[in-house]
C-alpha cells in the first residue's frame, strides 16, 4: 500500500468500483478529514484511469470474533462492504421513488457524484473521487420530481452524435457533474483499456467550456488537471466551485465509438432546467459545381429531440439527424430543418 500505481489491473478493472480503505480520522465531514489507510493501493492505472473509485472505513474496523467477543481488524476488505451497502441502500431507495432500479452507469455515477471529495482537489490516486457518502446519495435521489425533473438521466449516443441538457443555478453553491457508461470490453494488448470514448464539457452562462479532470500516470502524485476532453476513463466528472449564476450547458459527445452504440448516465448535484429547442443546421460545402454532394447535419440542435425533417430547396425531402443531398441543377437554395 501507499505506492503509486499499485492497483492490480483485475482490481482496477475500467467498470468496476474499485475501494480503497480509509482510517479512523477520515470522514466525510462536515467538516471533510483527510486518512488514508496504510495498505490501501492507490492509482492511477497505467492508462491514467482514475483508481480508485471511492474509499470507506477500513483501519481499525471493530469485527465480530464468535458469540461473544470483537476483535479489531483492517483491510479494504471492509471498506468494499460498506460501499456495497451504501450501494443498496441507493436501489431501496430510487426504486421507492421512481418505480424502477438504476442501471449500473447511474449507481456509479451517483456513488462518485455524491461522495465527498478528499485529499487532492478532485479525483486523485489515493481517494479517487472522495469518501462515500450515503446522506448526499440520498439525498440526490430525492431531488428527482418527474423523469424530465430531476438530478439525473440516461441516454444512448452513437457515433458522432451530441446530446445536450442545460443545469440552472440559482445558488453559487458548488456544481458537480458526473458522466459514466459500461464500456464495452477491450482487447488486452493496447495501451488504452478505453474503447467507447464518450466526451463530456460544460459551458458557463459567459460561454466560458469546462472540461473533466484528467490524472497524469506520469505524475501520479499532481492533483487532476481540467484542460481538455477526457479520452481514458469511462467515468468523466466536472466540478465548479463557485459557478457563475445562470443556466449551463452540458454536452455529451458520442466522440469515438466505432461499433454500435453507447448507453450512458448522468448525475448532477443540481436539478436539471428545459434546455431552449433550437434548430440548428450544420452544412458542407456550402457551394460548388454540379453535381454537389453536401452533408448536412443536425447534430447541434438543441432540446429532447424525436424527429428531424429536412427540406432541401429543390422539390426533395429526407428525415435524420444527418443527411446527405446531391443538387444537380445549379443555383441557390434555402434549406429548411424543422424538429419534433
């Protein structure tokens, strides 16, 4: 324990929840208190990938020693139960309150979103993405109103394709935002464990882009840097200390998945707000000879979008998100996209 780097790969395994283990005199606050274990194994993977996820208690844990004694003992053999416990507690009650269990994707979205953040700011080597924390778990699930109101959603991205959902904050309280998906399973001989590579930013009321935090396996022992998209972890986060007041942005990008498709959850410290429904039309090229192949896409607009319904100018029609049209007459014309 205590060296970086050390978490076997099977234990680090990208969809697991791996759980380092804490001592006594780390808690989750208030106010939060910072003790790590002497034996638990930290990150990150050789990847990068953030390693753990979570800690709990797990020096000095009192444990039943027959009918009538205890003993003390210490291993993350205790802390894992306690964040299975936490973890089941989470399914009570999300099935109590919206009728069905949360996927795998949301668990651990909502496990990470709602832990309480020690050691370096945001996940590091050590603690991963802080202590669990059942009271904020929970009490995140109780912000959920309807399926369309709530601090959390699901959704399914192919290649290429943005999704995007607006967080309106009404408080400068800290924003915490957190994206995961079940990656699908990789071949053992690349440097990357990643294949489905999902990208998640904000954007502040100014226009300002905040990107996920992003370890180094480099420098195992810096704190996570926010500089750009996250192309290794199949669990992205964004924290906001004090977000400017206002309504943000958060686009989910279907950046690399080269098979199929991606199921995803999201999980926000903060109820969502309806996002503007916009049409927004994307073309290339926008001139050239005959016959021009254009590509048109409408992969930027905005709102829960069904249906997307294109009117090229020239007697001919299609329906997508994206779609190609060949002009053979030249002249000028006006495209029309109307969503649903």
């Amino acid at each position: 324990g205590n060296v970086y780097k050390e978490t076997d790969f099977f234990v680090g395994a990208k969809n697991t929840i791996c759980v380092g283990a804490t001592n006594s005199t780390a808690r989750a606050g208030p106010p939060p208190a910072d003790g790590i274990a002497w034996f638990s194994q930290w990150g990150p993977m050789n990847d990068g990938r953030v390693k753990p996820d979570l800690v709990a208690f797990g020096e000095g844990v009192t444990l039943c020693n027959g009918a009538n004694s205890t003993k003390i003992g210490g291993g993350t053999s205790f802390s894992t139960p306690v964040v299975t416990g936490v973890a089941a507690l989470i399914f009570q009650q999300y099935k109590a309150k919206t009728g069905s269990e949360p996927s795998a994707a949301l668990t651990k979205a909502l496990l990470c979103n709602s832990a309480t953040d020690l050691g370096l700011p945001g996940p590091d080597a050590q603690y991963g993405f802080g202590i669990v924390n059942a009271q904020e778990a929970i009490a995140t699930i109780n912000m959920q109103v309807s399926p369309s109101d709530g601090p959390f959603f699901e959704g399914v991205l192919n290649n290429g394709e943005n999704l995007l959902f607006a967080i309106d904050v009404k408080t400068q309280s800290s924003l915490k935002v957190t994206l995961c998906w079940m990656d699908v399973a990789g071949n053992p001989a690349p440097a990357k464990a990643l294949v489905n590579d999902l990208d998640m930013k904000l954007q502040a009321p100014d226009g300002t882009t905040v990107f996920p935090f992003m370890l180094d396996p480099i420098s195992p022992s810096a704190a996570a840097t926010a500089t750009g998209p996250n192309t290794v972890d199949p669990i992205e986060q964004v924290v906001v200390p004090t977000p400017a007041l206002g309504t943000w942005t958060v686009t989910i990008k279907g950046y690399s998945i080269p098979s199929g498709s991606q199921s995803f959850a999201v999980c926000v410290n903060k109820p969502k707000a309806p996002l503007p429904v916009q049409a927004i039309i994307l073309a290339s090229p926008t001139e050239g000879s005959t016959p021009l192949n254009v590509l048109f896409s409408a992969g930027a607009s905005t709102g829960n979008i069904i249906k997307y319904a294109w009117n090229f100018g020239d007697g001919s029609a299609s329906q997508g998100m994206d779609v190609t049209h060949t002009y053979t007459v030249p002249g000028t014309y006006t495209v029309t996209l109307t969503i649903t």
